[in-house]
C-alpha cells in the first residue's frame, strides 16, 4: 500500500516512513530532507486477485523506501515473494503458477509550492503536488506496466491528520492508450504511545480505479471501475514494527470478479501479517 502509501509523524523515525511529512520550506528548500528505507517480511491470506486453483497465501519481503528532496517527494517498495517455497505449486505467486516473482510501485512527487516558491496551501490543504505512479513486475509483454499522472495534495483530515491524496489519470504502457482515472489516499495516525515512546498507529490506503473501458471479451473480463482499501494496525519502536492489516477489494485491476475462463476472485477480504526492520 500500497502505497503509500506519505503517511505522517510523531517523532522523526515515524516521519521518516512517510514521504509526506513536511510541508515545503520556501526559504530553505533542503532544510526538511529527509530519507528513509526499511524491510518488511510479510505473509499475506487471501490476497486478491486469486486463482482458486492455486491457493491464496504467500510470504514475501518488501524493500520500502521513501523521503524528501528539495521539490521531491518520494514513496516506493519492491516485493519478492514466496521466499521459501517459490518451486512449489503451493501459493498464489510461485513461478509455476505464470505469475512474476517480483512488483514494484514507485511514486515520485514534485511540490508546486517549492517549485514556484508559493504557499499554495488554503483550507485543510497544505502543500500541492504534480504527482506520478508507476507500477511494474518482472514480466515482459502483458505483465503490470501501468503508469498514473496527475495532482496530489497534502490534506489535514480530522483526527487522521496529514493525508496524502492523488487524482490521476491511468495511461497504460502496454495498450499505450489512457483509460480512466484512480483516486489514491494514505494516511498514518500514531493514537496510542507507551512510557518507552514506542506507540501503536492505525494506517492504511485506499487506491480507486473509474471511468475505464469495459471489455467484456476479454480472457479475463474488464470491468470500469474497482481498487482496494487497507486498515492497518501497527506497534512501532525505533527499530521495529509488527502489525496487521485487513484488506479489501472490489474487481481490482479492473479485473470483473468470477469472470472469464480462469474465474479469478477479484472481490473479498484478505488479511496480512508484518514484521519490520527499520533502517
């Protein structure tokens, strides 16, 4: 959450996971840098889209990175999965089943305000961003090559604080055509802070793909709109983090549920399990 999927900050070591956490310096534009990197082991249940000839479940790491440079603003992971167990026929992303074995999200951001040098924040907005997502696998020809282009601001929503928002436009890199938009929201809300300063915090995403092309003749079927939302619920120490997350979808990818000759399940609830190593 992906992400982020840009979440916001307590204390340096929480804003650092952000990639949203200061709003742009005008009279120091290096003055709130900050970089951040950390990895995941995680084991996801009932992941969509799945194949129920395949199983639901896999473990993966996840590489995520993010921070602040001057006009950019940067959030990003790579997952490699079934670590373990990739050669066998157990799990929904083992090689054997035509899947990739890697994906990457990779969002960068440009601050309007420190590019121009203008304090464009009004209301609950507080910085305005020029906003880019990509996201790929390994595969070549009709593996995930999606690209996303559009705006994005930091919004001050009650009780959940500093939100990152993006409206974009989704122009698909195989098909080389746009087809749609997608609505995407992070947030990372610390609630709860033990007498050792580590502290329990509800995070999470929402990614919402409309106004695409249906295609109904497709192997697998296409709807116009789907995407998914994550509620997490994370302790966090300097070093550390465990936590779970409670997913849920609707025809993600665009990806009409049950349709088709390989009847994928692109609609329910997963649940996943982390455990985190700040660096």
């Amino acid at each position: 959450m992906k992400n982020v999927k840009t979440l916001a900050l307590a204390a340096t070591a929480v804003a650092a996971m952000s990639g949203n956490a200061f709003a742009a310096d005008r009279t120091d534009l290096h003055g709130s840098d900050y970089k951040w990197m950390q990895f995941n082991a995680m084991y996801s249940i009932g992941e969509k889209p799945d194949n129920p000839a395949s199983g639901d479940q896999h473990n993966y790491l996840e590489m995520e990175f993010g921070g602040r440079s001057g006009i950019f603003d940067l959030y990003g992971y790579v997952d490699v999965f079934n670590l373990a167990n990739e050669n066998t026929k157990d799990g929904d992303k083992n090689p054997g089943s035509g899947t990739s074995k890697l994906f990457m999200k990779f969002a960068p951001r440009v601050s309007i305000d420190a590019l121009t040098g203008k304090d464009l924040s009004f209301g609950p907005i507080q910085e305005v961003y020029f906003s880019t997502l990509f996201n790929w696998d390994g595969l070549n020809g009709e593996g995930v090559n999606s690209t996303f282009w559009g705006v994005g601001a930091d919004v001050n929503v009650p009780w959940l604080g500093k939100t990152g928002m993006n409206l974009y436009g989704y122009y698909d890199m195989n098909a080389k055509e746009w087809n749609g938009y997608q609505f995407s929201a992070n947030w990372f809300k610390p609630f709860y802070f033990f007498d050792n300063k580590s502290f329990l915090s509800f995070q999470g995403y929402i990614d919402y793909q409309f106004g695409a092309d249906e295609d109904k003749t497709a192997f697998v079927p296409k709807t116009s709109n789907g995407g998914n939302i994550f509620f997490g619920l994370y302790w966090h120490s300097d070093r550390y983090a465990l936590g779970y997350g409670l997913k849920g979808f609707k025809d993600v990818y665009l990806l009409e549920d049950g349709a088709g000759a390989l009847a994928l399940e692109s609609t329910g609830w997963s649940h996943y399990l982390s455990a985190t190593y700040k660096f």
